[in-house]
C-alpha cells in the first residue's frame, strides 16, 4: 500500500482508537473540507444499527460540513458496504479517497468514490 499523506494519517490513528476504545465491529474517520476530523464505531443496537462510516458522515452533516476531503474505515469486512461509499460520495463529491484497512489501522486497499 502506498503511504498516507500525514493527514490521512490522523484519520487512521482517530479511527482505530475509537474502535479500541468502544470493541465495535468497525472505526472510521473522515475528514471535512474546512479541516474538522469526526471518528466514530459501529452503532450496534437492538433498535438501531449504524456503520462507523455512516455515523462519521451523518456527524459531519449534522455539524454543517459541506464537504468532506477523506474518509478512513477499519473493518473486518474486505470493504466497506456501497451505501456507506455512497454516503461518503453524497456530502465529498467524486473522486473522494476512502482508505480501508485491518482493526490494526494498517491500510489495504483506498476506494475512489
């Protein structure tokens, strides 16, 4: 895998310390056009379940982004599921990384939105 610029970095770093902190399923982090990081783990109810991805996005929109720059999911999953991909290119647009990496934060594979 290629590097991570240092931002992208962060994201990663935000996303697996979320995830050890709760035990959940997923970590994801992403970052908004004006700079502001949301980390988030799975949402995993019994009335309501929620990727870490979609709970990153829905915080972004809830906060007034207008944007997002890049989006990182630690998973078990060999990728992450298409809405969630689409949710990330609704509020960033095409073109938008999306890194996927292992519980441990080492990245595998980046998406393009």
């Amino acid at each position: 895998m290629t590097d991570l610029s240092t931002e992208d970095q962060k994201l990663v770093t935000l996303a697996r310390a979320t995830r050890a902190r709760t035990g959940a399923a997923e970590g994801a982090a992403v970052r908004d056009a004006d700079g502001r990081t949301y980390a988030a783990a799975t949402v995993d109810l019994p009335s309501l379940q929620v990727s870490a991805l979609g709970v990153c996005v829905a915080m972004a929109v809830a906060s007034g982004s207008r944007g997002l720059e890049a989006a990182v999911v630690l998973t078990e999953a060999s990728e992450p599921a298409g809405a969630d991909v689409d949710a990330v290119r609704d509020l960033g647009g095409a073109g938008l990384p999306v890194h996927v990496g292992d519980p441990r934060g080492t990245i595998g594979a980046t998406l393009t939105t």
